[in-house]
C-alpha cells in the first residue's frame, strides 16, 4: 500500500500559523478597546441603540470593499441564508447587545475578564466536533484560564460577580457560539461579503427593538463623548476586527485563536491604566503572566 506523505499538510499549517495568530492578536487588540468603549457611552447611549448604530456604522464603513462581492455572490447567499441568519443573530445582534448591557454595571475590565472565557467555549466545541486540541493546547488552555479566574475572583476562591458580569458570560457564550459556527462557513462565499451580509442581517433583526427603545427611553445627544465611540466600535471593533477575527479562524481554527483572546484581559488592564488611570497591583501582575504563559503555550503548533 503507498504511503501519503503528511508533510504538505503540516507545511501548509505551519505557513497558516503565523498570519492566523496575527489577526486573532489583532482582534483581540481592537475589542479590548470596545470594552472601555461600551463602558464609556453606558450612561449616555442606551445599550439597543448604541448596538444598533455600531452596526449602521460598520455596514457604511466595508460597503466600499463588499457591496460589488455580495452583489456578486447573492445566490450563494439566499442557499446559505439560514446559516448567514444564524451567524448574524449570535456575532452581531446578541452578542454585542449584551457586552453594552453588561456595560451598565461591571468595569470594563471585569468585561475582558469574562470575556477571555470564552475561549474554553469554543474549545469544547471543538473537541464535540470530534477535533483532537493536544496536550499542549489544552494545557496553555488550562493555565490561561486559571490565571483569568484568579483575575476576576481577586485572589478569592469565591468570584464576585455583578449583574453586569452575568450579561457578559452570556456574551461570552453567544460569542463563542458564533466562532465555532465560522467552521462551518461555506468556503466559496467571501468573507467581506459574509460580513456585509451578516452585518445588515444583524442591524435588520436590532431594528424593532430600537425603535421601542426609542419609543421607551428616548434618543441621545450627537456629542463627541457619543460619537467617537461608536465610530470607534462600528469601524475598528467591527468592521476590522470581525474580518480578522473570521479570517484567522479560517487560518487556524476556533480553538487556537481561542487561546490568543486570552490576551484580552490584559490588553483591557492596559488600556484601562493608560486610559482611566487604573494602577495594576502584584496580584494582577501574576495573573497576567499565567494568561501570558498560556498563551504563548496553548497557541504553539504540536507535531
């Protein structure tokens, strides 16, 4: 019997490797920032209605580069529009409704916390789909995790938590929901005209709920303490880091992009003490470093 030789495969894994780890880095990078950016408009955006205009900003920001492809691919997009529906309500109108909900009552830096769970999500999801993580993964997996945990809980057994907090680790489930199901995405339909296409499904599916929030709570000023954020939420935080973020699990899969996210927790420490002023103590430090270690660990390729 002839043998195949596996060495193409893992050649071309290795090459993936590096670009995919990048784009994961860079969104996590991006939404750490969206984090300080809900927290900032939570006393004056409702959360429906900060959703809703991310989502109209993002759509105007990639219509430049994706109208012509989605025009292009408006078949594959009525096959496949169960599965762009789907996509649309766990990544663009659960998930990011939830972290400005939860933005009304939990730090920002208690959001990244959270949120850096959500790699242990996508994980399982990927072991129920019968892919194998490694030990090495699910170790960096592990220690990352612990050194989140130790993170939220303040060097308590006994976390916490808020009723901010509890919005965000539904967040973390609709958000890890969405990146598993980006595996299944058909590979012949683009990404930018995925992402056009779930965007406007996302903003379409938000529209009755903001005009009762607006019916119930009123509209806000068109300030620069509202503005700039959304612009910052509906083109960095969106637009960008949602191709990055598609794009390096089609490189690399949920799971090991899963292990970069564990950065966020201290990309948002970070930018909370540059931004707000927060000291970082020892204890904080120390967490750190595990989610640093796990990730350097979990995101290496195994053999």
């Amino acid at each position: 019997m002839e043998r195949v030789s596996t060495t193409p495969i893992i050649a071309r894994a290795s090459r993936a490797a590096g670009p995919g780890l990048a784009l994961a880095g860079v969104a996590t990078v991006v939404w750490s920032g969206s984090f300080v950016a809900s927290r900032a408009l939570h006393d004056s955006v409702p959360p429906v209605q900060a959703a809703f205009w991310r989502w109209i900003i993002a759509l105007v920001a990639v219509a430049p580069f994706a109208a012509r492809e989605t025009w292009r691919q408006r078949a594959l997009i009525r096959r496949h529009f169960r599965f762009l529906l789907l996509a649309a309500l766990l990544g663009v109108t659960v998930y990011n409704t939830l972290v400005n909900q939860a933005g009304l009552s939990t730090s920002a830096g208690n959001m990244g916390m959270i949120m850096a769970a959500s790699p242990v999500l996508m994980a399982l999801y990927e072991r129920l789909g019968g892919q194998r993580l490694g030990a090495r993964r699910t170790t960096g997996m592990l220690v990352a995790c612990a050194g989140v945990l130790l993170l939220v809980s303040k060097g308590s057994l006994v976390p916490d938590f808020a009723a901010g907090d509890l919005w965000m680790v539904a967040a973390a489930v609709s958000f890890a929901s969405y990146s598993a199901l980006l595996r299944r995405r058909p590979a012949e339909l683009g990404g930018l005209a995925f992402l056009f296409t779930t965007f406007a499904l996302g903003a379409l599916m938000l529209a009755p709920v903001y005009g009762v929030s607006l019916a119930v709570q009123g509209g806000f000023a068109a300030t620069p303490g509202t503005v700039g954020p959304l612009v910052y939420v509906g083109v960095l935080s969106s637009a960008v880091a949602f191709f990055a973020w598609n794009k390096a699990i089609a490189l690399i899969g949920a799971a090991r992009a899963g292990v970069v996210y564990y950065l966020q927790p201290v990309c948002v420490a970070l930018l909370s003490f540059a931004l707000l002023g927060e000291a970082t103590g020892p204890g904080q430090l120390l967490c750190m470093a595990l989610i640093l270690g796990g990730v350097v660990l979990g995101s290496r390729a195994s053999r």
